[in-house]
C-alpha cells in the first residue's frame, strides 16, 4: 500500500512538472540532431573512414599517417567533416571550420559547428595540446548556435575564475591577454554540441534529448583523449545535468560536476557508474529546488544530486542567486569550480 501510494504520488508530482507549475515554462518539442557532420557522403564516397563506424582513437591514427600536405588536401575538400570529426587534430577542426563560418568567429577556436537544426557549436579558449587541465561546460535548455552567449558567459566567467587564480587573484586585462592562452594550464570548452530543450516543458522533463547528447558527448572526451588532451572536468547545468548523467559510464573525465540539476536519472553517484569525483551545487533561491526529484512514465530525472544521501561531493553555493547565477564573479561556486578545474581540491 505505501509503495503505491508513493507512486500515485510521484505521478501527480510529475503531471504538475509537465503542466507548466513550480516554476517550469512550456517549451516546443524538440528533434535531436545526430549521426554523422554535414559533408558525410562525399568523405565516404572517398574511400575515407566512416565517421560514424569509426572511433576517434582510430581517426587519430587515421590523421597521424598522413603528411601535412595531405592532411590540407582533405580540409580543403571536406572542411565541414574535417572540422566536426572528433580525434582530428585541434588547430585542423579549427581551420576547418574557419572556413565554413562567419566573420562573427573571426579569430575564435571552433572545435565544432553543426548548421543542421537550431545549430551547434563548441568554441574553446587555450590551447587542448599543451593545457595540463582542460574543462568542459556543458548547459541546459534553450542554448544553441544562434544563442550561445549564455554558455560562453559561463565559460569566460571561469577561464577568469582560473586566470585569477594562476595570478594571485589579480585579473589578466583582456586588451593583452591572448586568449587562447588565457589561464595557461587550463583550456576551457563551451560545449553547445547537442540539441538542448526550448523551455523548460516536456522536451526538459524527459530523456530523449539527453540520450542523444550523451552519444555526442562521449565522443567528444574520448575525441579529446585521442589526441592527447587531459581527462577534463565537466560542468553541467540544469538539464545538461542530464547528459552528463546518462553519459557517465562511458565518460574519459575526472570530474563531474552539477549545479541546478533536476537529477542525473540515478539514484546515487554509484549508480552512475563512473570513476570521476561526483560534485553537485544548489543555491536556496534556485527554482530548480520545487521541481519533484521523481521518475514515472519516462518523466523527470530521478534524486536531486545535492542531496547527501545521492554521495555527491557538495559545492558551497550559499551566495549565488537564482538558476544561473553559479559563476557569478565572487561567489563559492565559482571559486570551487575554477580550484576543481585545475586540479586543485581533493
């Protein structure tokens, strides 16, 4: 009898998410864009490796075999696929997909962009090949190619957090700085490389999305791992959270950390089933905080990660405001998420 009536319970719970009440905002549903980049069929009809059979260790080796010249010859021919192939060479995907933009990316490192839906794109501040510490921002709803800057606040919010810290807390100018040196040890990517909600309606209460970022995610840091970068920290907001959870086991990471999650669709950090060090921050006025930690019928994401009984190492949030308000300048969060970033919290 209790356990159905916690059932009924977490079922109207979950009905009260998806009407819209405790803070959530209806959003349109949402198609996952996956599979291959953009240019696919001409690299196949090539005789190149198929970008989705094909792991990025083995792409690695693939670009590694070949000379500088001929390593041109494929970026000219198939710029779309060459910058979006995770283990292709950093300073390549960025040359790639420097031909394939705008000049709003003038001079900006673009590890990925995908045009195809809202579009997506993974910008990076560093230098991937040399950094001893590389973090990933990872964002929740309504973040894409045509509105990135939420994401990449965050990002520069923590590239200064680290430079601050890499100075003595005297803050780099920005007239001088490069800043695809910025921080030295630390390279930091903003992550828009799946399809996130609009809103935070059905799309946000469910896993689709997330399953289909998990997918891109993990390429992503194995990508990472195949051509010689560290096993990064990833910082996940609201429902990129998700991602992260369901992406977990898989992930080439030693860090993963939380902040306004509706829960990782685990019920604790063992189940997630990762070596990383599980963080999680929550700040008292988060809106995120009404939302029911429940799952039913394939809605919500399951217990709230800064709950002590999930084992989630705790972030002090106590002075951030608000949902987004975790890297403000200042703030406990961001301190601890820039110490973590460089390795430097045990």
């Amino acid at each position: 009898m209790r356990r159905y009536t916690r059932t009924l319970v977490a079922a109207a719970l979950t009905t009260t998410v998806v009407a819209g009440t405790a803070g959530w905002a209806s959003g349109h549903a949402q198609q996952a864009v996956t599979g291959a980049p953009v240019g696919a069929e001409a690299w196949r009809a090539d005789g190149l490796p198929d970008p989705e059979r094909t792991s990025p260790a083995d792409i690695a080796a693939f670009f590694r075999g070949l000379s500088p010249a001929r390593q041109q010859e494929l970026l000219r021919a198939h710029p779309s696929v060459v910058g979006n192939l995770d283990g292709v060479p950093p300073k390549l995907r960025y040359e790639a997909n420097a031909r394939t933009l705008g000049p709003e990316y003038a001079g900006r490192q673009v590890l990925a962009v995908d045009p195809r839906g809202r579009g997506q794109i993974a910008l990076v501040d560093g230098d991937l090949t040399t950094a001893e510490h590389v973090a990933v921002v990872v964002p929740g709803s309504d973040i894409d190619a045509g509105n990135v800057r939420p994401l990449t606040d965050m990002a520069d919010a923590l590239r200064r957090a680290v430079d601050s810290r890499t100075t003595g807390g005297r803050t780099a100018d920005s007239r001088t700085t490069d800043r695809h040196t910025a921080g030295g040890r630390t390279a930091v990517i903003a992550w828009a490389g799946y399809t996130t909600p609009v809103g935070v309606g059905v799309d946000a209460a469910t896993g689709e999305l997330a399953e289909a970022g998990a997918e891109r995610l993990t390429r992503l840091t194995d990508g990472l791992a195949a051509v010689g970068a560290p096993a990064p920290s990833l910082f996940c907001h609201s429902y990129g959270s998700v991602v992260c959870g369901l992406a977990a086991h898989d992930l080439k990471v030693k860090d993963l950390v939380v902040f306004g999650s509706p829960g990782m669709r685990a019920a604790n950090v063992g189940e997630l089933r990762t070596s990383a060090r599980v963080w999680a921050a929550k700040d008292p006025s988060d809106w995120i905080d009404r939302i029911p930690n429940v799952r039913f019928a394939g809605l919500g994401h399951g217990a709230d990660p800064t709950d002590p009984e999930f084992g989630a190492r705790r972030v002090p949030a106590d002075d951030a405001h608000g949902h987004d308000g975790y890297f403000a300048p200042g703030t406990q969060s961001l301190r601890t998420f820039a110490a973590i970033a460089q390795g430097d919290v045990r």
